[in-house]
C-alpha cells in the first residue's frame, strides 16, 4: 500500500490552522518531524488522480477523497507487506466517523484516543500496527520509511507524462 505524508508548508490554511500546524511540527522529533498529515492510497487513476482516505481534520473524520497531489507537499511512501484492501475493509467499518482531537494530542500530551473515533495516523496504520493510537504522523512515516520504499520521485513522474 502506498501511503502519502504531508510535508507542504499548509500556506492556504487560515492564520489559527497555520499556528497549530507549527506547533505539530516543532513538538514532533526526527528526519521526518515536517510530516503534519497522513493518508492512504487506495487507488491511483489514469488521469493522474488518486483516491486517498484518511480521517481528516477538515472533513471532521473519516473520508475518502479524489484528488490531484502536488509534489511539492507530499512524501509517498511504498509498504508492499501492507495490504491495500484491509484499509479498504477498514473505510468501509469507519466511514463518517469523527475525528478523533483527544487521541491527535494524546500524541504528544498526556491523554488517550477517543473510541469510535480517528485521526489520520491512527486511522492508516490501525489495519497493521498494534497501538496506532500511540504514534504520531512523524513516527508512522519513521516506520513506513524503514520498512518500506520512498517512491515519491517514481510516483510524480508517473503522473506527469
């Protein structure tokens, strides 16, 4: 499954969004403390779209989204051993469900994850990590970089011819 990780500067966002988005990423540790969002691949279309599903902030939970991805804000990383259809199963048991701030900030503060509820690491990586609630958007890429492939330079030019 192919994973996409969020490494853009969140420009657009409104002031407050900006500010939380910084706080995120000066809280997180590592090569990859940049990440501030995660979603799954779930298909990747002719037209150089994909489908990607997370739980979203923005969409208040869980969603499925088609969308062009700028190759500037996204870091696309290849974990062959993680089945495409257990996230497929898993949008299917959790679509529409909310998103899950408490468990986000538990993250890095003192806390836990709300049942029946999901934020977007969590939500990725629950189909295949024990804890998912436990990591944050840098530790998810952490582990998807060590055992898998970043194929972001391969997965741009796909979609530029």
């Amino acid at each position: 499954m192919k994973i996409a990780f969020y490494i853009g500067g969140h420009t657009s966002d409104k002031l407050s969004s900006r500010i939380g988005w910084a706080l995120i990423r000066h809280t997180q540790k590592g090569a990859y403390g940049q990440v501030t969002h995660v979603e799954a691949i779930h298909a990747e279309h002719p037209d150089g779209k994909v489908t990607i599903v997370s739980a979203s902030l923005r969409a208040k939970g869980v969603r499925s989204k088609v969308t062009r991805l700028n190759p500037l804000h996204w870091l696309i990383v290849d974990v062959p051993q993680w089945d495409v259809t257990k996230s497929i199963e898993l949008f299917e048991l959790t679509k529409g469900q909310p998103y899950d701030w408490r468990g986000a900030l538990a993250t890095r503060l003192p806390g836990s994850h709300k049942a029946n509820a999901w934020f977007c690491n969590e939500w990725v990586s629950e189909p295949f990590l024990k804890e998912s609630a436990t990591f944050g958007p840098h530790h998810l890429c952490a582990i998807a970089m060590s055992i898998g492939d970043n194929v972001t330079v391969q997965f741009f030019n796909a979609r530029s011819k």
